[in-house]
C-alpha cells in the first residue's frame, strides 16, 4: 500500500470513530468550536496568507490564469469574510436530534423518525481553499466527521486553513479525527476514497464540471453533485417591461462567472422588438455579447456598443460562465417549455410574465431544482433562500434537491416506542 | 445491437416521454386506474392462474425448492390479497404536489418547496409475481413511469399480470407507456439498464442479498436498497420477564423468513437463568433452534425437546431467515451496544427494559434504520408504520431510511414567486 493511501485509509478509520462521538455531541460544543474557528481564523490570518503566498508563487511559476488565481488568494478581507460565514453557521439551528413525523398507531406504539448525522463524508475540491473552512464547519455542525480532499493547487492554503480549524474544534470539545484533510496530494487517493463505500457514507465534489463527472461515475457511495447550471429565462408576451429587462440583465450581469447565472434568453415574439431594444443599450454598456438567432438578429443588429453573433446549435444548452447569452425568439410558451426541457440542465428557470395562467404552467411543467416567476435566477441560493450556509446547489432529484444546507446533510432513523407490544 | 437491448430502450424511452404527462395527472384519475386495476386482478385471475400454472410447471421441472415454488404460485386469494393492497393504495393519499417549507423572504419573494415524482423508475426483482403489481401501483400513485425487470422463473405470471395493470390503468388515463414491463430474460439486459443514469432516475432492487449487492454496486443511477437485517433483541436487566418473552417470541416466530425478524438474543446476564428459562420451553414448542454462548448453553442445556448448537463466530452477525436464533450473555447495556454496533446490519433492533435512562441510551446510541423499546422488531413495515404500502425497507442512510412509502418515491422542486426581484 503506498503511503498516500495508507494516509486515507488512517484517517477515514479516525473520522468513523468521531462520527460516532460527533453524531451526539451537544449543540452549544458544535457552535463554541464554530465561533473558536471563527475567531482563530482572523487571529491567525498571517500564517494563512503566509502559506497561501506559497501556492500563489507556485500558481504565477506555472502560469495560472489571472481568473485561477484570482479564486487561489486570501487576503485579509477575504478571510474576515469566511469567518463570518462560519459564525453565520453557528447562529443556525442544529438540525440533529429534530424529532419529526411522529404518530400513535392503534395498538399503542409510538413511532417517530428523528434526524441523525450521515456519518463520514468525503469532500473532493478544486482550487478555492475556502471550501475547506466551508465544508469543515457544515460538516461540524450536522454532526457529521469530514474528509477534505483540495485541489494540489491549494494544498498549503488548506492545510494551513484545517490546521486551524481543526485545533480551534478539538479545544472546544469536538472529538479528535472529526475533521480530517488529506494531504497527500496523489491523484491515487481520489480513485482510492471514491471505492471506500463502507467507510464513507457520502462524497459532496465541489468544483468544474470535469471533476463533479469523474465523481459521480467512479464513486461507490453516494454523491451530492451539482453541476452544469445551463438557465433560462422565457420574457412572455404580457410580461412588464421594465421588470423584464431587471430580471434579465442583473441574471447575467451581476455575476456572470456562477452557475445560476443566465446563459439563454428566450423571448416571446410579441414582446421581442421592445424587450430586445430596452435591454441592449444596457448589455452594450455591460458588454454583454449574444448569440442570436436569426429573429433576435434583425431586431438587435446595428445596436451601438452591442456584441452580437449569429447563434449556432452550440450555443443552446451551453453554460458560458462569462459576460455572454444567447437569445432565441420564442412563437409560444409551449415552444419556450419545449426548449427548456430539451437544452435545460435542471438547474434554475425562469419567466417573466403578467400572466397568471402562464406562470401556473411554468411552475408546474419545467423540471427543474428551481423554478422562478418575476424574479432573478440569481437567487439560487442557500442563504437567500433562508437555509442560512449551503453547501452547494444539487441538480440531482435524490435525496436532495436546489440550495443544500445543513438538513439536507443528514438521515433520519424511526424511534419505536412500545409497551410490550407484539405482531399479531 | 440485440433485441432485447432494443426493446428495453424503446421501452425506457417511452417511459419517459409518460413520465411528463403522469407527473401531471390528476389524484382522480390515478385512483380510477388503481380501483380498475384491483377490479381487474380479480375478474381475470383464472387468466393469470393459468400463466402461473406455466412458471410452476417449468419449475418443477428445474426441481425448485418447496420454498421458492411456494413465493411463486399465486392463487384466488393470493390475487384477491394482491388487489387488496391495490385498493389501499387508491386510498393512501397522493404525494405529489404537496407544498412545503413555505417562506417568504425580506424582499417579498415567496419560496416553497413541492413535490414531484422522481421520474422514470426501474424495479428489478426476483421470483415473486406480486411485485409486478405492488411496484407498478406505488409508482403509478407516486406519478412514477416504471420499467419492471422481474425474474425469469416468473415470466409469464408477471407478463399476465403486467398486462392487466396496463390495459386498466391505460383505459383509465394514465398515459400510454406508463408502465413497462421487459419480456426479454436475458441478463444483458439488466447490465445494459443499470448503465442507462440519462434516461432511469431510480432503481429498486427487490430480492437476495445477491441481487441488491449486484445492483448497488454496478448501477450508476440512484438505488434505493433495503438489504440484510441482522435483528438483535437485547434483554436488560430491568425488563419485564413476560414481555421480553413475549418480544423475543414474536420477533423470531411469527415470520422468520423476513428481514425484519429477530437473529440474535443479547440478555443482560443478571436476568440470563430466568428469562431464558421461561423461554426455552416455547421456543422448544416452535422448533426454534438455538446458538449459543457458553454462558447461554449452561442455563438451557436440558430443556426438554430445544435444539441447542454451540455458537460459533459465524453466528454473530448471521441472518437465518429461518427458524434458529443466536443467543448471547451480556454483561452491560454498554457490551450490547457494542455488539449491535460490530454485527447489527443497520436495519432493525430492539431492548427491552423499564429503566428509561438506558431505553434512551438504547434509542439515542444505535445506528439503524429502526430502533425499538419494548416491541417487536416485527414491526418494522410501511402498513405497520402507518405510511400505507411499502417499496421495501431501506437499510441505506441516504434519501430514505426504513419502510419506503409512496412519499420516498418523490423528489421536490423549489418554487420561487417574485414581483421583479433582482439580486443586488
């Protein structure tokens, strides 16, 4: 066995131990480390920034892109901000232990089902360390022992990050081994922990589309994936103007390089030559570029600042991450539908529309983690959905789907309350 | 391509072309079908007898075991059971559509979560026909297309019944392609499904160890898996002597075949002699075979007509599925929770005490499915749960523990209402 997985396989053993310990540990433990991990983060900021400076040289020798790089660093800001995102997770309820469902049946017995903690789960991660922080403390306060796996890139971020992490949780009276980073960076110890079914209950990949693929068809165990986030939002013929041109241009605009933001504008014909000519003096000025269709094309061309390119079959169903969209004009809402449910990745949808019977359809018939009426895909999120921290958006219908909080990091058992009852 | 590989994917593609239109269907006319399809089962039993007759000449032929031939044959009362649990489900209500979690944010956008079917789902099961019609009635309630893969050895029963659920489901508006059943035998077929993660949203294993072990380890689509139950009963010192009998009685003779039924006996060695002692002598009644510790043996060695076996280490953490049980002295509540914890297979286990501190020990420390207090393990079950029908037993943690009822054969989407409402 060579040393990297034996690393894994002594540190799945020690998280299976904790989970034990971790899946009863009081409340007010979990959130006393959480607010330690918080506090420890911005005391020892320098040593993190000093070890990301590692990475980041490393990063520049290997010629990263400024936009990789850009999600490698840290910098005091940026660690103020994932501590305070670890003492949000603090002020969340703690979802263990809720008792829910509960019945009497005839003959007396008193069943309910009560949430518990999934047990082990293994995080594999790409390049940005704040995962670690992120995933290390949802973990902790679902009562679940984690696994972090980060990306080599980031490799003395994330031990720095963990390390942290780790001794803030442990003086607080979380159990050893309850958060565990592996820092044998082989590319052996993915293939190794993803066959590991036994021992680890749940694989969450965080990153690109590559690497959440890889995951999802090698893994033994189960996956929380998102993925691909391929949006549309369908501009219908009674929709309001003005809110129809908000909805669309801060979808793309606001923040064009995450998975709930637009890739495709899908507008009524009726609507299309007004809709069109109010959005794109303020795409221009954005620099927005779109991919149009032949209709879009001759109401849109000759637009002053405006990128515009002749859309190919390509571009439907394409998830740009960038300051890019296509637009398709649509003949009906049954048309729009159609082309959601044939290029539409599951993620978020949406419609602008007056029209009530309109949404009603919408909502009921596009299949997907969420779907809008009137309203921003951006908002697909868990913290403006409520759920407070998430640990990411799953486009997979099992177990869970949409924003993924702390509930949704966990199982239930059924408690059977009886008095000597037995099966006639 | 062969043509049973061609018929499945026709097969599955038209499954998921209904499944749209079936997630839509009204409660009505999904209850219509399930009374017409429980009329039916009965009206045309002497047609699906006569198939049957087919499966159980060819198995006598094969020289069957009593036992399995006895899983396979179905007769008017069968049939009439089978369409009474047809009608139940009519009467359960309808997952679908149930709105949830509702919220309304700060900024006035109203998110909800409801729920929606999962999709297509494939059953692949062993020698009982009845599956054929408990699988394909649940999903059909649930808004499910399904794919049936029953065993060989039942081919024509399934076939016969397959198309009296059809036929009467289709007459009364579910949508053509619904229900599906596979008429090749190959075993390509199942190698070839469980590869289809695109097209099949879910598949469900019912049967052998074997099959559930090959399932969840070759499909790269979700499994919702039930599996092994190693059922522990422990006796504390404090229980009641005639419930714990009684308990223990019941777990393990009422239907030993099942998974849900008692393996082994933990008893707390201050009330080893006198429980055992006023076991041993119905156990002898019921032919119960015992294996046993050393400290067990000394006290029921000499019970008249009992069969006594000394354990040995295979024992522990064995499903008999038949009339024999393992017993063993503790000396703690803490060495049985150990014990549950090395050998249990997470499915069903039970104490039996008056002392609620280690009742709630008991309860809170066991990591299974269903934990009991002075009952039988025996009621572990979706009709005895109150869920109505049950798809099996999950002993997975993830998406469903526990009896699977129509609500665990659903997914949710979230529904998100605004009035213009941008990201800032």
């Amino acid at each position: 066995m060579s040393s990297a997985i034996k690393e894994l396989e002594t540190k799945v053993a020690a998280a299976r131990t904790a989970a034990k310990k971790l899946a009863r540990l009081p409340t007010e433990v979990k959130n006393k480390a959480l607010l330690s991990i918080a506090e420890n983060l911005a005391l020892y900021r320098n040593d993190i920034i000093e070890e990301n400076k590692r990475d980041m040289a490393a990063a520049d020798e290997a010629n990263m892109s400024a936009a990789m790089q850009d999600r490698l660093m840290l910098n005091t800001t940026r660690i103020a901000g994932i501590a305070t995102d670890v003492k949000t997770v603090a002020g969340l309820p703690d979802p263990v232990g809720e008792i829910f469902d509960s019945r009497t049946m005839p003959n007396g017995l008193q069943i309910s089902r009560k949430r518990v903690p999934l047990g082990v789960i293994a995080a594999i991660y790409e390049s940005r360390p704040n995962v670690t922080v992120d995933i290390s403390t949802l973990c902790l306060k679902s009562g679940n022992a984690v696994i972090l796996r980060g990306g080599k890139e980031a490799i003395h971020s994330n031990l720095a990050l963990a390390r942290i992490v780790q001794r803030s949780a442990y003086e607080a009276g979380v159990p050893d081994g309850a958060i565990q980073i592996i820092e044998s960076t082989d590319r052996s110890v993915v293939d190794h922990m993803l066959k590991m079914s036994g021992q680890i209950d749940l694989v969450v990949p965080r990153g690109g589309a590559e690497l959440i693929k890889f995951v999802a068809s090698n893994a033994k165990m189960p996956v929380l994936a998102g993925g691909v986030g391929v949006c549309h939002t369908f501009v219908d013929k009674s929709a309001k103007l003005g809110d129809a041109v908000a909805i669309v241009y801060n979808a793309k605009v606001q923040r064009p390089t995450v998975c709930n933001a637009l890739d495709t504008i899908l507008v009524h014909a009726e609507i299309a030559d007004a809709f069109l000519k109010a959005l794109a003096p303020e795409f221009a000025k954005a620099g927005v570029e779109l991919h149009c269709d032949w209709g879009s094309q001759q109401i849109l061309q000759g637009t002053p600042g405006l990128k515009i390119v002749p859309a190919t079959d390509k571009d439907w169903g394409k998830e740009y991450l960038a300051l890019i969209a296509a637009v398709k004009v649509m003949k009906s809402l049954d048309e729009a539908l159609e082309h959601i449910d044939r290029y539409g990745s599951g993620h978020s949808e949406a419609i602008v529309t007056e029209d009530k019977s309109n949404a009603a359809r919408f909502l009921d018939e596009v299949d997907a983690a969420c779907v809008y009426v009137n309203a921003s895909t951006r908002f697909t999120d868990g913290g403006q959905f409520g759920l407070g921290a998430e640990v990411g958006i799953s486009t997979q219908k099992f177990h869970a789907r949409g924003p993924l909080g702390l509930k949704e990091l966990t199982s239930y058992k059924w408690i059977i309350q009886g008095s000597g009852q037995v099966r006639p």
